[in-house]
C-alpha cells in the first residue's frame, strides 16, 4: 500500500478495537428503540448523548427511503476518531 508515512499497524489495530469497544458499549447502553435510527437535534444529525435521549427527533428507515447524507452527518460520524 502507498503511503505518505509508514503504518503503525499495531498502533491502528489499537485504534480500531478501541473505536469497535466505544460503539459495542453505546449500542448496549441504548434503549432498543433507539438503535438504527438517525438522531436529530435541531434538524442537524447528531451522536445522541443517553442522558438526553428525549431531547432528540428520531428518524427511522423505510422501505424504498433513501440513506441520509450531509456534510453534518459526515462531521458526525468521524468527530469522535480524531485525525489518523
């Protein structure tokens, strides 16, 4: 693989099990219906904070919809991992 720099496999096997053991803790933590929705706060996308779950619009899928996307979503998604 061509790369700016060399990788840091065991640093970014680190990285990558931490961000799966975050995301295994969310989802547990949860309530079910929560879970594969898209969380709305003031109409913008958002990771649900679980001590304000009824402050938030929930969007679920549905048959023939379509997948959301927005530079906010996109924000959202890679806030919490930082830059590589």
């Amino acid at each position: 693989m061509a790369t700016e720099k060399p990788l840091d496999v065991p640093g970014l096997h680190a990285r990558i099990r931490k961000m799966l053991n975050e995301a295994k803790h969310f989802i547990r933590a949860l309530p079910s219906d929560a879970v594969g929705v898209l969380s709305l706060e003031e109409g913008k996308p958002v990771q649900p904070d679980l001590t304000r779950l009824g402050d938030y619009q929930f969007c679920s899928g549905a048959p023939r919809g379509i997948w959301p996307s927005s530079p906010e979503i996109s924000s959202a998604m890679l806030e919490g991992y930082g830059n590589p």
